[in-house]
C-alpha cells in the first residue's frame, strides 16, 4: 500500500511536470514569448522528469543511474530555472559557481556506493546542494524586482524558490542534528519522504504557474512599452508625448502650473539620409535622443514627435526657463560631431519653444512652437526662436 502511494505521487509528478514542459515549448514556438527563458524551463521540466523516471526505479540493488545520476540531473534542474530567470530579466549574474558545486556535488556522490545503506548521506548532500541552489534563484528573482516594471512579476517568482529554500535548508539541518529520529525523511518511499513528495508536487505546480505568470508579465510590459516608446529612438513615442502634455494642460486649467514646450527639427537631416544611407541616418536619430536626454531635467519628459522632429516638455517652466533647457539642447546637439563610419557629422536643429501661459490651449501651443521653429529655420537654421518674438541663439562651434 506505501509503495503504490508513492508511486502514484511519482506518475502525478511526472504528469504535471511533462504537462508544464510541453507548455513551456507552446510559449517558446510557436507564440515566441520570451523564449529563450521558455526554452530553459522546458529543457528543465524534461531533466527534471527524466530524474523522476531514474528515481522511481530505485531498489535496494545498487545503481549509479537510479541513484547518483538522478540526484545529480535534479540538481541541474536548478542551475536550468536559474538561467531561464536570468534570460527572462536579462540579469548577468554568473552560473559559473553553480556549475562548480554541481561538479563537487558529483564527487561528492560518487564517493559512496548507491543504495539504501548511503541514502541518509545522499539526503543530507542533496538537500544542501538544493538550498544553495534554491537561495541563489531567489536571489535572481529579487534582483529583478528592482526595475520598478518588474516588480510584481520579480515578487510572485520569487515566492516557490524561497519555499524551496526553506525547506531543504531544514530537511538539511533535521538530517544533520536529529539523524536517528530524521533518517526516514531521506526515505521517498517512507511515510515521511511522501510528505516530501506532496511537497514537491505543489511545489512543481507553484514554481511554473509563477514563472508562466512572470512569462506573461514580461509581455504585458513588452506591449506597453511597444505602445509607449519609440521603436527606433527608445524615447516616448508621439502618442505617449501628446497624452502627456494633454495631462500637463489639465493642470493647468485646474491649478495655473505652467509648462512650456521646445519643438526641435534636425538640420539638414535629408543630407545624411542621401549621403551617408539610411542606416546613417536611423544612427543619427538614435544619437540626437540620446544627447537631447542628457540635457533635460528628471522632470522633463522628450518625445519624438515625427520624422526627425523632436517635442521636449518643460513642466513648471516660464519662458525664461525654456530658453535656457533650449540652449542646453542646442549645445547637446552640436556641441561635438557625431561619428559615422569614420566621418565626422555636425548635428544641428532649429527650434521653437512655446508657453502655455500664453498659448491658452494645447492646440496653439503646439502651433506657435511649429511657427516659432520654422522661423528658426528661415532665420538660418540651428538657433532658437520664441513663438512671439523673434530671439536667435547660436552656439558658437
């Protein structure tokens, strides 16, 4: 009757484990959602149920296959999650230690006889080999957490590894310090090494509905920042921008906080394009966003607005203002060349900047700005124009 249990658990495990690794090659081909992880944790559920179908044939006989193999492909199974979370965060902690434990721990192994004689060793090695490798992923799914975007995700996934960590870390100590009263917990087919076996079961289902739910956040976030960034540039895309600057105009309406905008156009974009090709050409905007960036203040948010026309919202800003983030732009920009390919390309841009104290409404703001930088171009290109007054600011090169 204790041997049928447990042989049930064994095929309930194998179930669940053979149902989430097909899942996992669903995700990965051909719905291609983030799957390099997808591919990691599905090549883990098939090690770890290969290790399982080991495990269900030991005997009292010895065998290194039943025995040191299965232990040893259930700890690999570790190593693998650990490398489908790091691919799923894009984290760049090492596996480099993990792979020299999984090394002492095949020594380790391989230093006793299989069989049930050893099996309270092999319970005391594997379980403090599995902690360690348990703590390690919980610590790569805490670390995720930090991007304030992945924070939910980063949270549920570290929840089962850091049970699992409990756990062996105390079957570990049980093994160690109550030896005589804790040897049957090394026994899987024991009573109490089917409490384990429960344990793993739940487990196994929790550990892969969270990364599946972490899977599916990492996409979640993928499309929101598809729907919000600017594929070329990675900066707000045009509908992200206007909706932030409709929010700023609500603000204004209701509590008078002013903001200005700074409308930039690249000069002489079209030359690069013909001259140096299009891929030039998509560099060029990549660098203009990157040094615009670095000019703005951590509560100024830039948008490409079309083209090779940038929007830079300037909250809590007078005109006074504006023109000096303006001329910090202008300087960003053209300050130094820009090399492509071994030539040098000066980068310049004419703009308008516009308040919202004197435009009244958003729609003539931008209007005003668009005036004010294509007067900017008229005037000559690379200077600033106020949208009233015509204002040039040059920066000597």
């Amino acid at each position: 009757m204790q041997q049928s249990i447990t042989e049930l658990l064994y095929i309930f495990v194998s179930l669940i484990i053979c149902t989430s690794a097909i899942a996992w090659l669903g995700l990965a081909y051909p719905l291609r959602i983030a799957s390099s992880a997808s591919l990691r944790f599905a090549f883990a559920n098939l090690i770890c149920l290969l290790a399982i179908m080991l495990t269900m044939q030991r005997t009292e006989a010895a065998s290194y296959w039943f025995w040191h193999v299965a232990d040893l492909l259930l700890l690999f199974v570790f190593i693998i999650f650990r490398s489908g979370v790091q691919r799923l965060f894009r984290l760049t902690t090492s596996l480099r230690i993990d792979l020299w434990l999984l090394l002492l721990g095949a020594v380790l192994f391989f230093s006793k006889s299989p069989g049930v004689d050893s099996q309270h060793y092999f319970g005391i090695v594997f379980s403090g080999f599995a902690a360690w490798y348990c703590a390690m992923l919980t610590k790569d799914a805490l670390m995720a957490i930090r991007p304030q975007i992945n924070g939910i995700a980063g949270t549920v996934l570290a929840i089962p590894p850091g049970l699992l960590t409990i756990f062996f870390t105390a079957r570990l100590l049980l093994l160690l310090v109550a030896a005589p009263h804790a040897a049957a917990l090394a026994d899987l087919n024991a009573e109490s090494g089917q409490q384990m076996l429960w344990f793993l079961v739940a487990q196994s289902m929790l550990m892969n509905i969270s990364m599946f739910s972490a899977a599916l956040a990492k996409l979640v976030v993928r499309i929101k920042q598809l729907a919000e960034r600017d594929m070329l540039t990675g900066i707000a895309n045009r509908r992200m921008g206007l909706l932030r600057l409709e929010q700023a105009e609500k603000l204004f309406s209701r509590e008078q906080l002013t903001f200005c905008i700074v409308l930039l156009d690249l000069d002489y974009f079209k030359r690069i394009n013909d001259t140096l090709g299009h891929p030039a050409g998509d560099a060029a905007l990549k660098e203009c966003a990157s040094r615009l960036n670095s000019a703005l203040r951590s509560s100024d948010v830039l948008f490409r607005y079309g083209g090779e026309e940038f929007l830079a919202l300037l909250p809590m800003t007078e005109l006074d203002g504006a023109l000096e983030v303006a001329a910090r732009l202008q300087q960003a920009l053209s300050g130094s060349p820009w090399q492509w390919q071994g030539e040098n390309v000066q980068l310049t841009a004419s703009m308008g900047v516009a308040s919202i104290r004197q435009a009244g409404n958003l729609t003539s703001l931008i209007h005003m700005a668009d005036q004010a930088m294509f007067r900017a171009k008229s005037a000559g290109r690379n200077c600033i124009m106020l949208h009233e007054v015509d204002l040039p600011l040059q920066v000597e090169n």
